[in-house]
C-alpha cells in the first residue's frame, strides 16, 4: 500500500462520501424529503461512516484508527437497516435500492478488510515515533 497522507486518500472515505450523496439525491427526488426523522436518522447515519474514517485517521494511531473503523463499519449497517425502511415506504424502487445496498455491503467489507490490514501491521501511527 502506497504511503496515505490524507484521509481524502482513502478509497473507503471517497466510497462513504458517494454513499452520503446518494442519501442526499434520494432525499431531493423522493418523498423521504418530507420523512423528516427518517431522513435525519439516514443522513446522520451516513455521514458517520465517512466522518469516523476521517477522525480515525487523524488520531493518528492503529489501535484508534481501528476503533474508528468498527463504528464507521457499525454505521454501514445502520444506514442499510434505514434503506430497508426508505424502500419499504415506497421512496426508492427496489434497483435503487440494491445499487445502494450493495454500495454499503461492499464497503462494510472494505473497511473490514483495512480493519484486518492494520491490524497485522507493524506500524503503530506516526504518534509512537
């Protein structure tokens, strides 16, 4: 893996970032716009998984970094449990609602997959040099 400077470099942030901004377009397009405590709870959902990745990043340590990871991977699976709702109420049709729900899967599987990765490294975060 190539050196990460940012957290903006991270491939699981940009695929959380396009995730919050389908959220957002559902919002725009369909009725959710008037669900207004489902939309809160989605957007806020969301918007974790990218925020947590950010701030686990800039901790500036593995055992953090992790930690914020598996919130961040926690977040997917809320956001997919409110997709369920957003579907079963009729504000998306069911191919919109796979693409997305497949977006989140794959993503929960990423940063699981980073997860493991820093885990086994050696690399302890540039605040233990």
């Amino acid at each position: 893996m190539g050196k990460l400077e940012n957290f903006e470099d991270l491939e699981i942030w940009k695929m959380a970032r396009e995730v919050c901004n389908d959220i957002f377009k559902i919002r725009e397009e369909s009725p959710l716009k008037t669900d207004y405590r489902l939309y809160d709870q989605i957007n806020a959902s969301s918007g974790s998984i990218m925020d947590n990745i950010a701030e686990g990043f800039e901790r500036n340590g593995n055992r953090e970094f992790i930690q914020f990871l598996s919130i961040a991977k926690a977040s997917c699976g809320e956001t997919r449990s409110q997709l369920y709702r957003i579907m079963d109420r009729k504000y998306i049709e069911r191919n919109e609602f796979d693409v997305l729900l497949n977006k989140l899967k794959s993503l929960s599987m990423q940063i699981g997959g980073f997860m493991k990765y820093l885990q086994k490294s050696d690399f302890k975060g540039s605040k233990f040099k």
